[in-house]
C-alpha cells in the first residue's frame, strides 16, 4: 500500500472516531466552590470535569466560558492548574484565561491541544466531580449582588479531532459580594481584648461570627460570638465586640462576615494578640453578684506556684473547695462556683497563692 493511501486509511479512521465521540461522549463539567478572600477583594471558584460515558474521550482544544454581572469582577487568573492538560505537557500549550470588555462581562478558561491529548477521567474522585481542571480568580470591582453563571452556548469540551462531546454545565453563583471593610484592629486591657471594625459600604449583610484561636500547632479556630450586621447601607458603620478574661497566650483573630443567603468572607486580623503575665496578684469581685446559682471567681497570679480556693459561709465553716493547694502557672484564670446545692444569704471566697492571701464577699439570692 502507498504512502498516500495509508495517509487515507488513517483519515478515514481519525474521521470514524470523531463522529463516534461526537453521538456517544458526554462529560459533566461543573463550577463549584465559590470563596470570597484576600479581605473582600478576590473572588475564587474550581472548575472540575468527569467523564460519564465509557468510552475513552481525549481533551482537546476546548474553552470554558462565564458570564457574570456587568462591573463586579475583571481580571480572571489561573492557579491549581492540572498538569495533564496543559504545558509542559507535549501534548498542551498553556492553558490561560481571557477576561473580555466589561460591557461583553464574559471570561473563558481556554485549553490548547498541540498533540494527541490525555483521557478525561471518568473517576469521580474523593469530591465526587472528577478531576479539577484549575481555580479561576477575579479582582471583585465593588460589593454589589452579582451572578456568575456558565455561558453553555459558547462553551465546549471537543477531543483533538474537533469532535465535540455533549457538555453537561452545572454550578453558578448568586449572592452578594463582599461588604468592603474599611479597618479591623484591636486593643489590650490586662487580659481583655477589643476588637473595632468598620465598614465603608454593606450590601445583604446578616452579620459577623467572631472566630478566635490560641497561636500553637494544630489549633482550630473556635466561634466566640456574633455581631449583628446592618443589612444595606452606603454610609461608614462602626462595630465593636470585647473579648474578656483570657489565659496568658497569644491569639489571632478574624471575622467572618455572612449575608443573608449564607455567603461568607474572612477578614483577618493582620497582628496577633499576645495576654502576657500579671504584673502582680490580684482577687477578682465574683460576676455576677449577687448570683443564682452560679457565678464566676477570677484571679491572677505573677509567678508560678500552689493556690487554694475555698469557700465560707457567715459561721466560718468551709462549704466547698474549688482549687486545694493545685500548682498553678503565672497567668490569669476564671474558676466556676455552683451553688444549687446552698440557701441563700451571704458567703466569703478565699484564696490563697504563695505568700498572698485575700477574701471578698459574694451573696446567693434565690
């Protein structure tokens, strides 16, 4: 057989497989993960890509395209890049995004194939969309309600003989983007803390979670409490929230700002917090006082050693031991006192802590 002819065969081979990817192949392509970051001014999401149909289908030069509402977000890059599609894969040139004019509001994620391709997954994988193929940032333009949706006419997955597979395009995002934080900072009193925030402009805002952490290995950001937001406003608002009674330690801080369909952002605070050592020994007035049933005893210590904690009532009889004669560091601590199990009236708290020794009075009212 010539040169020409096997040039032919194989054409007409290449010809049978694409028609055949083009009546078989589908692939689910979704855009997921929508995260708002970098204190309200990125916008981030992942697009993955899975496989459905048995047959092998190859990425080709294929183009992922986005509306979204005209003036929010411009500027789309690519991170988390899969390798398999793109440079240095001989098989890929790089694999860019293009942000078109503002008035178009329209981007697209493009894949260039200069070989024979790599096999789209039909795995699902631990997400359960298949395999990512990148995350795209944008710079968000202002704090307005916007739309990022999937443009399925102009989108297409085809293999390397411009075969196209059937698209399935799932995944979009509708909310608000971020309220644009103006400031965030903070203050230290002994062992309390202030946090102060302000805003510059608010849309849909429901609020803020205040999330605390000690700075050590392996700790978890914890939930302390919750502001309430002003909804929509275009005027500078100012917000407060105090942090009282911490250990010695150092924390960091952050809030996370959630609007009324359930976004959310983080800001966080920029300088951590350090509750250094008391200077000197102090017994704090119980809170509440008077109390039912319960109340709360703080104290400080400025150098390590045993402490007792005790409790009296009028005829001077001990009613409860709260700390015996426990080690205890240089450092700031809260002890909790219950007292279902007493009448109530007038009791004496006691403590003492190496060469320091002091009562205060606290009544029980029920």
């Amino acid at each position: 057989m010539s040169i020409l002819k096997k040039l032919f065969a194989v054409m007409i081979m290449l010809m049978a497989v694409s028609l055949s990817y083009a009546q078989t192949d589908t692939v689910n392509l979704i855009s997921t993960n929508y995260t708002i970051t970098n204190a309200g001014t990125k916008f981030n999401f992942d697009i993955y890509a899975l496989r459905i149909t048995p047959a092998d289908f190859r990425m080709g030069s294929s183009s992922f395209f986005f509306n979204y509402t005209p003036g929010t977000l411009n500027n789309a890059v690519l991170s988390n890049i899969n390798p398999k599609y793109t440079a240095p894969n001989p098989s890929y040139g790089p694999m860019v995004a293009v942000t078109y004019s503002p008035a178009i509001s329209k981007f697209a994620v493009q894949i260039t194939s200069i070989g024979l391709g790599e096999s789209i997954s039909p795995d699902p994988g631990p997400t359960g969309f298949g395999e990512r193929i990148c995350t795209v940032t944008l710079n968000i333009l202002m704090a307005v309600s916007a739309e990022v949706t999937w443009d399925s006419v102009n989108s297409g997955i085809v293999n390397p003989f411009f075969s196209s597979a059937k698209g399935v395009y799932n995944g979009s995002y509708s909310g608000t983007l971020p309220v644009e934080l103006a400031s965030f900072t903070s203050s230290v009193n002994k062992n309390n803390v202030t946090l102060n925030w302000a805003t510059v402009t608010e849309t849909n805002n429901n609020g803020f979670d205040i999330e605390r952490k000690l700075n050590v290995e392996n700790a978890q950001w914890s939930k302390i409490g919750f502001v309430e937001g002003n909804g929509n406003s275009v005027e500078p608002r100012t917000y407060i929230y105090n942090d009282t009674r911490l250990n010695s330690g150092k924390y960091n801080y952050r809030l996370k700002q959630i609007d009324f369909n359930g976004n959310f952002e983080y800001f966080e605070l920029q300088n951590e917090i350090e509750i250094g050592i008391p200077t000197k020994f102090e017994l704090s007035q119980n809170y509440p006082n008077p109390f039912n049933p319960s109340t709360k005893i703080n104290f400080s210590i400025p150098v390590d050693g045993k402490v007792s904690l005790q409790i009296y009532d009028v005829s001077g009889r001990l009613i409860s031991t709260l700390i015996n004669n426990e080690f205890k560091s240089a450092s700031y601590y809260t002890v909790d006192f219950n007292a279902s199990d007493f009448s109530s009236g007038t009791y004496f708290y006691t403590i003492k802590a190496g060469n320091n020794f002091e009562t205060k009075k606290m009544i029980l009212v029920k």
